[in-house]
C-alpha cells in the first residue's frame, strides 16, 4: 500500500519557494514547437535528422545520469544524432564540461542509455554506446562500444565492441568477476564483456523481435546474478500474448542464462504479466522493479515470484524508471510523464512510498518525463530528461 503526503509535511521542513527548490540546467534549449507532432513523428527517418542541423544538434535527451561526490560532478549520457554524448555538469561552477568524447566517437554512437557504471573506488566511469539509426544502416554501423573514462585524467578509452553492429542499451559491471555485462538492441541479446582479456560473449537472445522485451535497464543482485527483461516468442502465434514478458538472470557461478516464467503481474489483477520498465537493487537482498504505469514491485531472487506494491499515480499516463538510494534510508525517484511529473521517496523498509511536489522549476517550466537519477551525498537529487517533444530535454536538479 501506499500513503501520499507532501514531502515538507514528512519531513517536517518548511516548504522552499520552488526558485530554490528546482532548478533546470540547460546544455541545449531549442524551441520546436509543434514541429515534432506536425512533421516530424511517424515521417523522419534516421537521415532526415541527419540532414537537418537544428534537429540534429539539439534535440537532444539526458538518458544517464551518475553523481560522483569527489569531482563534485554529475556524469551525463546524451542522446544526440550528432554523436555528442558525454558531458559533465560541474557543481561547483554550475556549468556543463565537454569530456571530449567527439575525439574516439563513431558517427553512429549516438547515445550513453542507461549505460553508465562507476567503479566503486570511484576512480573508473565504464560506458557504452546506444544507437538511433535504422537497421538499413546495420552494416554500416560498427557496433556499441565499451569504454573506460578515467576520471583523474578525463581520459576515455574504447575498450572494445562486444557484438558487432549490435548496439547497447544498458550495462551492468561486476567489478569481483572482471566484467560488464551488455544488453544489446537491435537485435535483442545479453553479452558479457571480460575487461581484462577485452573478449566476449553472446549470451543469447532476450526478446524475438515480436515486440522489444527488454526494460530500461540490467542490474545485479547480492549474488552477482544480472537481471534482464526477456520476451516469449509463440511463433504459432500473430503475437506474444498478454503473458509473453518474463524476468530472467544469468548466474555467472553456473555459466547459465535462466529464463523464468514468472513476470511483474497487471496492477488491475487481470491475466498476464506487465512490460518492465526499470529494475533497482536497493541493498535489501532482494531486487524491486517498476512497470506497468509505473507501479513497483519486490522480486525474490530465488524463485523471481514479482509482488505487486502499489501504482503511486493511478490516474494518468505514468513511468518510473529510475531509483537512487540515499544516505538516509529512503531511495528517490521522478515519476509521472507528459510534464506532469512528481518527486517520490520509496522506503524499503516497509515497501510504502510517498509522493512529493511537482517537477516545475522557477520559471514555471515543468519536467516532461525522467530517465535516470542519480544523488548526492548531501541530498541533491539530479534527473535526467528525455525525449522531450518540443524542446531539447534538461538535467534537473532537486534539492531534497
């Protein structure tokens, strides 16, 4: 169950005029009107962005987002069809930091999704590149790379391309075994990269192309399991079926893909299980995820049985595909969608959340939809926007 308050009401402080509340940073801020539901969706293909410099330069998104308390800097994953796609936001100077990825990057790499891994020394940020062009340009395209930033020296170094011109959605690094694993689109598949040997592995497919399995994002349990989104096939079939997405693993202490047929049951109760969204792991020894509108769930590891807590906005179009724990117990998210988008604070503890003010900033602009955050130490939440139809999206800022 769920109980909705006003985040100044729990935490007993003075509600803050938003102007200091919320801020939005922006790297890009083009205008485009209705140009998107008028011209551009359903019309443009990759080479039409290509061709057009004011799409192509900024319209871009914020799809990672990893704060890294000793720099003082916000890492951030772009989304850009001009290949432009790694940047930092620079706390102390509040402005944005070119990394200097345009000097290894292939014209095709054309986003860091949920692709962003820091080391726990805090001194390696592992990366991997997404794509945005269309499967006629398949062997054209090289591939999703992983790469290594070092964060002392800003160096960044392409490590290697796991699947060749299979791109790479999100990743997950197990530092104890030496590797990274890759969930790959398009096609769907799973890969496990070995950062030392710089060799991989295709660890086979996820979904069948019927519809896109795969969620936002991989993730690994206490175990070092790696979590994913798989999809049934039904061949004898026009479709999946309303139960055809499924949760499954890959045990690296059985060198074994398990593919379980249990799912994130409906919030309605109805027969079949919900498209995943997100997966978190939150250190409480199970897993949580987020799907169907964003509702949340517990998953046990074991026997990944998926128990339905609760749909935090019920009412209207919503996701919640991000969760970032802080130092105070509680994990924090954006959900919501459509720039009707709320602050949420998720107790694992007692698997109930609240939800806080809108996403609006001082100048009345609100948050189209969020993508990944990430928090400081000292509770500044940071979301990443994306896939804002009439502007280039934001990296906000949330002062909890």
């Amino acid at each position: 169950m769920f109980s909705f308050f006003a985040f100044c009401s729990i935490l007993g402080t003075p509600c803050y005029d938003p102007i200091m509340l919320i801020r939005s940073h922006k790297l890009k801020d083009r205008q485009f009107g209705d140009a998107w539901a008028r011209e551009v969706q359903d019309r443009w293909e990759h080479r039409d962005f290509m061709q057009d410099d004011g799409w192509r330069e900024n319209w871009i998104s914020f799809d990672g987002v990893v704060c890294h308390p000793g720099t003082e800097r916000v890492y951030c994953g772009i989304t850009s069809f001009d290949a432009d796609i790694f940047k930092a936001y620079d706390c102390r100077q509040e402005s944005f930091v070119d990394l200097g990825f345009g000097r290894i990057a292939d014209p095709y790499d054309a986003k860091f999704h949920r692709s962003m891994e820091l080391s726990g020394d805090g001194g390696t940020l592992y990366t991997a590149t997404a794509l945005l062009h269309e499967i006629d340009r398949y062997w054209d395209a090289p591939g999703g790379g992983i790469f290594r930033h070092d964060i002392a020296s800003g160096e960044t170094e392409k490590l290697g391309i796991p699947l060749p011109h299979n791109y790479i959605q999100s990743i997950a690094l197990d530092e104890s075994r030496g590797v990274v694993y890759g969930m790959h689109f398009t096609p769907e598949r799973l890969s496990l990269f070995d950062l030392e040997t710089r060799k991989s592995r295709d660890l086979g497919p996820l979904g069948s192309a019927m519809s896109m399995a795969q969620g936002e994002n991989l993730v690994l349990d206490d175990d070092g399991c790696c979590w994913f989104g798989w999809g049934l096939t039904r061949a004898y079939q026009s479709e999946g079926g309303p139960n055809q997405y499924r949760l499954g693993k890959y045990d690296p202490d059985q060198s074994k893909v398990v593919h379980y047929a249990e799912g994130l049951p409906y919030a309605n109760g109805s027969f079949g299980t919900a498209h995943l969204e997100g997966l978190f792991n939150l250190g409480t020894g199970c897993l949580y995820a987020s799907g169907d509108n964003g509702s949340l769930y517990r998953i046990d590891t074991g026997t990944a049985e998926a128990i339905y807590l609760g749909t935090p906005i019920p009412d209207r179009r919503s996701r919640l595909t991000s969760l970032a724990m802080h130092t105070d117990g509680y994990a924090y998210g954006i959900t919501g969608r459509d720039g009707r988008t709320q602050l949420l604070r998720f107790d694992p503890n007692t698997d109930t959340c609240e939800l806080g003010d809108p996403i609006v900033d001082g100048d009345g602009v609100a948050m189209f939809q969020c993508h990944d955050v990430g928090i400081t130490p000292g509770g500044v939440l940071f979301a990443g926007e994306n896939d804002h139809p009439e502007r280039s999206s934001y990296l906000w800022e949330i002062r909890l």
